[in-house]
C-alpha cells in the first residue's frame, strides 16, 4: 500500500489505523518513550496518533486544496520517525531525542523516494518535518525574522503552522498553551514579512545568496552583483545520473569529477577521501583565480559536503548553480550495479543517511533534473 493512500477525505475522514500498521517504521513508534514533562500521553505511537486525530478535524486542514492536505497529513505522520533510533535517557532522568526533526526529515525522504511519491510532494512534507519545531520558540530568539525568511524559502510557513498548531495539540503537557500562542505569533511575524504562504521575495538571487551567507545583513541590505564566473555544482545519489546530464548539457565546460580524482589516486569511496578533496580543491582554484567556469561533479548529498565547495566558490566570488539530479529507487540502485565504478552498498547507505535536498538559501540558482515514478 502506498501511503498517498492513509490520507483521509471527506465527508466521513477517517483514517485507517490498522492499515497504518503495515508500515515497520509506524509499528517501531509504539513503545518508544518520551519525557513526561512534555509528552505525558505516553511513547511516540501514541502521540502520533493524538497528532492525526487532532489534524483531520481541524477545519483549517479540511478546508485545503487535496495536495496540500495530502501534505500536512504525511508530515504529521511523519514528523517523529527518527525517534526510535534517536531517543535516549540522560542521567538526570530525561527522555531526550537530539536531532529528531533534521534526521527524520532524512528518514522521510527515503521511506516516501521508496514508496514513488512525486519529487515535489515528497520534498515539501521533509521540510515541514525538518522544520517542524520551529514554531514552538522561534519567536522568543532575537534571529526571529532570519528564522522565518529562511524557513520560507523551503517550506510554507502557514502549512508548517498546522503541522505545529496539530503536534502541539496531540499531547499531554504543562505548557501547551504557550506553545499554541508561539505558533499564532510565528504565523503573524510570517504575514508581517509577506511569506506566510510564499518565499520572501529577495530583490535578487545575489541578495538572496549574500543574506544566507552573513548575519549581519538585512534583507533591505542592498546587494552589488560583482560574481566573475558561474560555476555549476552537482548534487545527486550515484547511479542518479549527474555524468549523463554533465555530457548533454556542459559541452566543453571543464570538469572537475572526484570519480576520476579516485580512479588516478587509486582510492576507493568507502576509503578517506582527504587525498582525493584536497586535490579537487586545488583544481577548482585554477579556475577559480582565472574566472573560468567549471562543473563540480560529485555526490554532493548533505549540506555539509556541499558546503565546502559552496565556501571557497564563494570566496572567490563566483555564481553558483546547483544542479540536483534523482531518479527512481530502482534505477538508481540498477545504475549503480551497472557502473563500472559501482559504489558499495555500506557507501550508499551511508549517504542515503545523509541525504538533504539542496534548498535556495545555499546558492544562486537550484535546478532540478528529476526523474518521477508514476503514481
């Protein structure tokens, strides 16, 4: 079953629960605990159940367009995946779950690219999960108005209130009062800065680029476009079809591929790869000082790993374009096989793990070359 399928609709909305437990990642949920300072209705089953039920009688939820209701519903559903396997007791006694938001958005996104939900879809319930603590305090920090700018430019805050306004309401705790007045006062400071339901409106990407990259500016800061040449980053699983894309697109554009890089050093990937990006680096500063353009080609699938290749072309003040290529889940793991160079499967899984979606306030420009199953 497809969980495009667990979404209730009208007139009688209601969800299918016993179906839901044909899901092992729904059925590792029961039994893991939670902090009773905060979560006293029990382990996250439970609470993710209260979160539903809350959802679908909300008249703000009922009354969406069907994919934006499709979406809200599968973040809910979502939103506390990771936390079987990030869940753990501190020696005061609390129940902590470090880091639940960010790695169940990477859960996510591997269980929905499994289950062939569209490209967009799939990425618009990840950010709603990645972000979906957000306005529980973002209003009490004095970085209150970067927080909801940046957020804008993935997901759309007035959704990611919903999911919020549902996850507070679907438990048992002493504050959540409180946690409903941050969630109005985070969709206020939202329709104060015109992004409630659409990205705030930079007056160009260079602004946009600049904002991300220095906390002391506004985003009234004017921007001078003094970037000297453009360089193309790609992001992608292997096996996704970045080289493929690099040959009926680039042309004579020089490339700088880590692929190649390993196969002169003789590296294999599930080896350190210190060698192979010191060298990589090195080339990408010849052209760099000459303003030459150039392709960046590796995997590039954590913000990490493009992060330093998006630094040092900064530096340089270069005009980046990333470049995200995916496929399906069955040609990637079929293209890989084919490979002459085939990643190992520990390799893969390990930047499965680490796989985030390449956002607008990391570069310049985001393409996206996506091959969609049909559903």
């Amino acid at each position: 079953m497809s969980l495009l399928n667990l979404v209730p609709d009208g007139p009688s909305w209601r969800v299918d629960w016993k179906a839901m437990q044909e899901f092992d990642w729904i059925r590792a949920l029961a039994g893991c605990r939670q902090d009773p300072e905060w979560h006293a209705e029990g382990d996250v089953w439970t609470h993710t159940r209260m979160t539903l039920e809350v959802l679908v009688a909300l008249v703000a939820w009922r009354t969406l367009p069907s994919d934006e209701r499709t979406v809200v519903f599968l973040a809910c559903m979502l939103h506390d995946a990771s936390k079987p396997v990030r869940t753990r007791l501190e020696p005061d006694g609390h129940i902590v779950s470090p880091g639940h938001s960010r790695h169940g958005a990477i859960r996510a996104r591997q269980i929905l690219w499994e289950d062939a939900i569209p490209f967009a879809l799939r990425e618009q319930v990840c950010g709603l999960i990645h972000h979906h603590q957000i306005p529980f305090f973002a209003v009490d920090r004095k970085d209150a108005e970067r927080i909801a700018v940046g957020v804008s430019q993935i997901v759309r805050p007035d959704l990611l209130s919903l999911v919020s306004e549902a996850d507070a309401r679907g438990r048992i705790c002493l504050d959540q009062q409180r946690l409903l007045d941050n969630i109005a006062l985070w969709s206020e400071l939202c329709r104060e800065l015109q992004c409630l339901d659409a990205p705030y409106r930079f007056p160009s990407d260079h602004a946009r680029f600049l904002y991300f990259r220095d906390v002391r500016r506004t985003v009234h800061t004017p921007a001078w476009d003094d970037t000297r040449n453009l360089v193309i980053i790609m992001s992608g699983l292997p096996g996704a079809g970045k080289d493929r894309w690099i040959r009926e697109k680039m042309g004579d554009v020089p490339i700088i591929s880590l692929d190649d890089i390993r196969e002169k050093l003789d590296i294999l990937p599930g080896k350190p790869q210190g060698r192979v990006i010191q060298e990589a680096r090195e080339r990408a500063k010849v052209f760099l000082r000459a303003g030459q353009p150039f392709v960046w080609n590796a995997t590039n699938v954590s913000i990490e790993m493009r992060g330093r290749i998006l630094n040092l072309c900064a530096d340089y003040k270069a005009y980046i374009r990333i470049v995200y290529v995916e496929s399906t889940h069955a040609r990637i793991w079929d293209q890989n096989r084919r490979r002459d160079r085939a990643v190992p499967e520990a390799v893969m899984d390990r930047l499965i793990g680490r796989w985030t979606v390449p956002s607008p306030t990391e570069a310049h420009e985001i393409c996206f070359e996506v091959e969609d199953s049909p559903k």
